[in-house]
C-alpha cells in the first residue's frame, strides 16, 4: 500500500513543498516517487500577519489539490544562544495549523544534514 506524502520546509518569505507517493513504511524510500515541488513566496514587504494568511491559504489550497495521507514538517534549525529567524516559528505555527484543519495526520521531522 502506498501512501501520499506532503513535506513542508516552513519559512515566512519562502515556503518550500514537495509531494512524494512512497510505500508505507519509515523502513525505506525505493519506490517513492515524487508527484511535486515547489516553492510559496511572500512578498518582503508585505505586514506578517497578510504573508501568514497567504501562506496558509496556499498550503490549504496544496492540500486540497493532492489530498496528503501525511503531512510532515521540517523541524527549526536554531543558532547558538537560541537564536532563530523571527518569521519561522510563526511560519511553522501556521503550517501546523494548515495540517490540522485538514483529516491528515501530521508529524515534525529533522533535517537530514
């Protein structure tokens, strides 16, 4: 059995997406075959409350469009000391959010470095 996966890389300027069709199971990625990719933007200059709101109508309309078994979100990369860009939580929240209104289920994943 297969199932549909929707990996999102958060970010508040750039959200990175990509659409994979894999078997189901975390034991091995033969014969995962990718369905999509691709990027949402948001302009700079744009209030952060409006780039949320597009974000998350745009993830909506992707998981409307390919209709996820999974959702999964890349986990934050912080500096040292903590630190972080100040838009990706508030991205991740709103991935989060996106995922759950949704009937998938939804994890966070580490970077593979």
């Amino acid at each position: 059995m297969t199932q549909r996966i929707l990996g999102l890389d958060p970010g508040l300027a750039i959200l990175g997406f990509g659409v994979i069709d894999g078997l189901d199971t975390a034991a091995t990625t033969a014969g995962a075959e990718v369905v999509d990719f691709g990027i949402v933007e948001t302009p700079a200059n744009t209030p952060v409350g409006d780039r949320l709101c597009t974000l998350y109508d745009d993830l909506n309309s992707l998981i409307q469009h390919f209709q996820p078994d999974l959702v999964a979100l890349e986990k934050l990369f912080f500096l040292p000391h903590g630190q972080h860009h100040f838009g990706c939580p508030s991205a991740r929240c709103r991935d989060a959010g996106a995922g759950s209104t949704s009937t998938q289920p939804s994890g966070i994943y580490p970077s593979s470095n």
